[in-house]
C-alpha cells in the first residue's frame, strides 16, 4: 500500500505532466496562429519579363481550395459545316462559320474551348484569374503533319497573359494575320501549362482539349 506522502507526489507530478501539456499545446496553437497566412498563390516569373505568356510554376499555399476542371473541349456550333468535322466546332462568334483572314481552325476552337471553361469556373464562383495550371492537348487539323501550336498560341492570349505585369495596361493581341485587337478577355494570370500534340482526341471533329486547376481567392470556399 502506497503511503499518503507517496500518493501526494504521484498527484503533484501528474498535475504538473497536464500543465506542461496544456502550456505546450496553446504554445503550438499560439506558434500556427503566428506562422499562418492568406497565401494563396504566387506565379513565378522569370526576371525583367513584363508580359510572359505562362510561368515557370507556381506556388500554391497549403490552406488552399484548388478546383480542377475535366478536360473540355468545343461546342459544334457551325451547322454550316459537317457533322463531326473540325470546321463545324468554330465558336458562334465568327458568323457562318466564316473565320477572318488568317484564323486557323484551330485558333478558333481554342477560342470556343476558352469560353466554355471560362463558364465552368464562373459556375464556381471562380474566374479565368484564378486559373494556376492548365493542360492542352492538340490534334493535327486535315491535311497538316503538325498540330497548330500557334493559332492556339493565339487563342490562348484572347484570355490570359494580355495585360503587362509592370504597366497594368492590357495589351492588343493578334489574331490571324489581321491587326491585332483588344482581348476577350483582360487578364493578368500567368498559370503553368503544357502543350502536347496527340494522335486523336476523344470527340470527331475536336482538335482542342484543354483542362484547368483553379484556387480559390483568400475568404472563398468551394460551395
């Protein structure tokens, strides 16, 4: 049997045990209290450069909601144009499926697939701004032994990488061989991004897939 001095020391050293996990706990809490932020993400760019079109990565803060899309293709909105032909997914914008003096078929349905992932993030509360990765896989139009690297090239400066990151001005973009234009869409982000050309996309006619990751901005959760 424990003597009474005995069973007070064992009570002395225990109490004492929870203080220092107590202390040690709200000093945790106090040291991630400290140490958190609202960083959410930052592009990495090279130096000097005030107008990059995609950066060499980027950094994404631990805390934060990251939305991926699938991969989206074009809407076949030419019905001037075959059934499941590339020329039958040009976006509504260019009327009868008539496209400006330089515009390849596939800076077109770059332009199509643009806005429709715009839509897929503003559907989540988010903007083409919040985009930080994105993947394109390009098809060969009929005829050509290379996939279009620059009417998508093109396209893709409709929506991102227009406006100079030392000016905020947004800056006139080309499309086709016409003078360039205001973009569709103004917009400073410059997310990470591969490009690859493949034997055959999933849908006849497509010669454009592209798919996104977004975070959500400080104060936004997905809903």
């Amino acid at each position: 049997m424990k003597s009474r001095s005995t069973k007070v020391l064992a009570a002395a050293f225990a109490a004492t045990a929870l203080l220092g996990f107590a202390t040690a706990c709200s000093s945790d809490e106090a040291d991630a209290e400290t140490t958190s932020s609202s960083f959410v993400s930052k592009s990495i760019l090279d130096a000097g450069q005030a107008n990059p079109m995609i950066a060499q990565g980027v950094a994404i803060g631990g805390d934060t909601a990251i939305y991926k899309t699938s991969g989206i293709g074009p809407s076949a909105g030419n019905k001037a144009a075959p059934e499941g032909s590339p020329e039958s997914y040009i976006d509504g914008q260019f009327s009868g499926g008539v496209l400006p003096a330089g515009v390849t078929v596939t800076e077109a349905q770059g332009i199509n697939v643009l806005k429709k992932i715009r839509d897929n993030l503003e559907a989540q509360g988010l903007s083409l701004e919040d985009v930080v990765t994105m993947r394109v896989f390009l098809d060969n139009a009929p005829g050509s032994d290379k996939a279009d690297y620059t009417g998508w090239n093109r396209a893709y400066r409709q929506f991102f990488a227009n406006t100079n990151l030392d000016t905020g001005d947004t800056e006139l973009v080309p499309m086709g061989t016409a003078e360039p234009i205001a973009p569709i869409e103004r917009n400073s982000a410059r997310p990470t991004r591969f490009a690859l050309e493949v034997a055959g996309l999933p849908v006849a006619g497509w010669l454009v897939e592209v798919e996104v990751d977004a975070v959500y901005p400080d104060g936004k959760e997905p809903a």
